[in-house]
C-alpha cells in the first residue's frame, strides 16, 4: 500500500486481497466511501473475478465446483470449534493442454492444463483448495498441491511460484454505477512459463493486447 501511495501521491484503501504468491489485479479505492461502496459489491457476489491457473492433469472442459469449505485457521492456528462449512462455488473452463515427456511417479509422461477460474464466493484459498477438491492441484502451490509436480517445475522450467494470476476483475463504478472491466496479463515469471508450455497465442489473444 506504501509503495502505491508514493506512486500516485495520494492515499489508497484496500478494496480485496490475493493470497500470498498469486498476481494480478489487486483494487484500491481512492477515499472510504468509494472503498466502502466497492467492498459492499464484492460481500453481494456482483463482483465478476477470472484467474488463470496452470493445473496438474486434464480437467473435464468446463465445469462447476460446488464444494462448500469450512473457515481456514488463523495465523494463530483458531478456527472454532463449531465452524460449519460454508457454501462455496467455482466455475471453471479448459483454455489448452499439454504432455511432456517428464516421468512423475509410475506415468512415463506428465500432462497439464491451462485454466480460466472464475470464483462464484469467496471463501480463503477457494481456488487452491476447489481445484484440489476435483485432483487438478494448482502447480506451485505448496499447501494444497503435489510437491512432485512442483519439483518438476522448478527443475525443468525454473518456475519457482505459484502458477495462479488474477487475470480480470469487472464492477459497477461506485460514483455512477457504470461497468468496469480491468485486466492484467500473468506476471513475466508466469507468463515465460505459459510460452515455454507452448500456449503463447493465448498470452496473444487476450484484452491486455
């Protein structure tokens, strides 16, 4: 936030957060009323949010996950004792695949797939924890994913981070309600990775050309 602020000039107010080592779009609100207006968008649900993420094995080509999960402890190991799971949803969509020649246990190969992640709640590491819910782990993750597959990366490719972007967040301005979209293209780690699987046209086709 600090750093935003010598930027602009000006203070920022945090709108949303990212887990630790997902990029992409992050919102600050530029005054409290805005900041509140936005926050009020994102607790309805009316928030439209897309990530890409790069997954072990092939998903079906598009689906939903509706797999309610209980609160994540905190940073002092409490959850409640009595915290029932809360109802939680993510949409999902194939964007390509690919199999390499890379042996991980007893398979001779490895296959992976790029997807588009579009969170219908927002529950903590919902992404993270639904994509492991359906056995297509997030590479890189090193609380919900398989720690082969992420040796695997940082031995062949060098990819050192979690594989997961926030790509597209799209909302109603909170002084007009007008729609706005704002996008972001994967960080340059990630994006490296992308082309050296072989999906660079997708990197091509998207708005942030």
């Amino acid at each position: 936030m600090q750093r935003l602020r010598d930027q602009i000039g000006r203070p920022v107010w945090p709108v949303h957060r990212l887990d630790k080592g997902t990029s992409g779009v992050l919102l600050f609100a530029l005054d409290p009323e805005a900041a509140a207006a936005l926050a009020g968008q994102f607790e309805r649900g009316t928030v439209a949010k897309s990530y890409w993420a790069v997954v072990r094995g092939y998903p079906p080509e598009a689906g939903v996950i509706d797999h309610p999960l209980r609160r994540m402890a905190d940073e002092y190991g409490y959850r409640g004792a009595h915290d029932l799971p809360q109802p939680a949803v993510t949409r999902y969509r194939r964007l390509a695949t690919v199999e390499l020649p890379w042996r991980v246990d007893r398979y001779p190969s490895s296959r992976y797939a790029l997807v588009e992640l579009t969170p219908l709640s927002g529950r903590r590491h919902q992404l993270r924890r639904h994509m492991k819910h359906i056995a297509h782990p997030i590479v890189g993750d090193a609380t919900h994913g398989k720690g082969r597959h992420n040796r695997l990366f940082q031995e062949r490719l060098g990819c050192h981070r979690l594989l997961l972007a926030a790509v597209r967040l799209a909302f109603a301005h909170p002084d007009d309600g007008r729609p706005v979209a704002i996008s972001a293209p994967p960080a340059p780690d990630f994006a490296d990775c992308i082309r050296r699987l072989g999906w660079s046209q997708l990197l091509q086709e998207h708005p942030w050309h």
